[in-house]
C-alpha cells in the first residue's frame, strides 16, 4: 500500500514527539519539512457544522524545568469560517513543584475553559490551526518553605487559566483526526511577582471524533 507524503510527514513529527519532546527546534524542523506537503494532499473539508470531541495527553514543562502530566477532553464546532468555539477540561498533576521560594507536593490542577481555534482555510489533509483558552483553574497543593520542606501546608486556591498555540491536525479516516500541537500554559497567570505561578512550554497530542 502506498502512503502519501503527508501521512509520513505527520508521523515524522510522532517520532519527534515521543523522542525530543522537549526541545523546540525539532518541532520547528518539522514544521519545515510538513509544508511544502500541504499543497499536494487534496482533500474535501466537509466537517463544517460539526461537533467534534477531542480526547488529549498534554504535557508541560515548567519554567522550573519540572513537568506536568494531564489528560484533556475538548468539545468544539466547527463552523464554515474556520472558527472553532468549544469548551474544555483538564487535569494536571507533578508530585513536586518549586516556585518563588517554596516547596509544593502533590500538586494537583483542575481548569476548565472556554475554547477558541481557527483553522486555517484550506481543504488539505494536513490542517493547519492556531488556538486559545481562558478559564478558571481549582489548584490544590501541599505547600512548604525551601528552609523547612517537611512543615507543610495545604492549599486549595483559584487561579486565572491561560493558554495559546497552534497545531496541525491530520485526518486519519472520515470523522477520525489526529492532531499535535505546541504553545505556552499558565495555570495562575497573576502581575504579582510573589505569587505561585507554574506555567510553561505545553506540547499536546490527541485525537478528535466527528
């Protein structure tokens, strides 16, 4: 069986995922190398005024240089001119966390967002997209000082939940897509310098359910 130049332009960047996850210039060099492939795969878009379901794994890398681990379940439509609203939920966890002089435990983030993408106007296999999310993040942590890490104390908080990014999606069979996408996460964004504030570089890949 034949496969096209998008599909193994698209399972390139699976194997650029899974082994160089977190080093932003291999998805730069697969951005490279996929788009000159957009122009060659042809295909009709008939998923407008759709409701799609897209299940995620999502992993951040902190500015502390830590990761979160979190499962995402997004639901949107699609409409004729590429906007996408939808609404989503996520939760992220790491056991442990260091952020402006303390030590958080068993960190545990639950947002739930509303959720806007525009797909790019194109009828190509390979879909371009760019994204954002607002909403509100329930935080709970375990939370200790540098100087005495084992005096904990337990924190449930709010916090203001911000991504953006873009991706690519790319259509397995009719009604089944697959997608990857980069941007950068913040689960209490906040001007206060002395709040704790874990955000990052987020990388997701998931499928999507027409």
């Amino acid at each position: 069986m034949e496969v096209s130049s998008s599909a193994l332009a698209f399972y390139y960047v699976y194997y650029i995922f899974l082994n160089q996850m977190i080093s932003k210039k291999y998805f730069f060099q697969f951005l490279l190398i996929a788009l000159p492939f957009l122009v060659s795969a042809q295909q009709q878009n008939d998923d407008v005024g759709k409701f799609s379901v897209s299940p995620a794994f999502e992993l951040m890398r902190s500015t502390h240089s830590n990761l979160f681990y979190a499962p995402s379940l997004k639901v949107n439509y699609l409409f004729s001119n590429g906007l996408e609203p939808g609404i989503g939920i996520e939760y992220s966890s790491t056991p442990i966390h260091h952020d402006n002089g303390y030590v958080l435990y068993q960190v545990r983030f639950l947002p739930v967002y509303g959720n806007l993408k525009y797909n790019f106007k194109t009828s190509k296999k390979i879909r371009p997209y760019s994204e954002t999310s607002l909403g509100i993040s329930f935080n709970q942590y375990n939370r200790a000082e540098d100087p005495t890490p084992d005096v904990k104390t337990k924190v449930s908080e709010q916090g203001f939940y911000v991504y953006t990014g873009f991706g690519a999606k790319y259509r397995i069979s009719q009604g089944i897509n697959t997608f990857l996408a980069v941007g950068f996460k913040g689960y209490k964004m906040s001007t206060n310098d002395l709040d704790i504030n874990p955000h990052g570089l987020s990388f997701t890949l998931g499928f999507t359910f027409l």
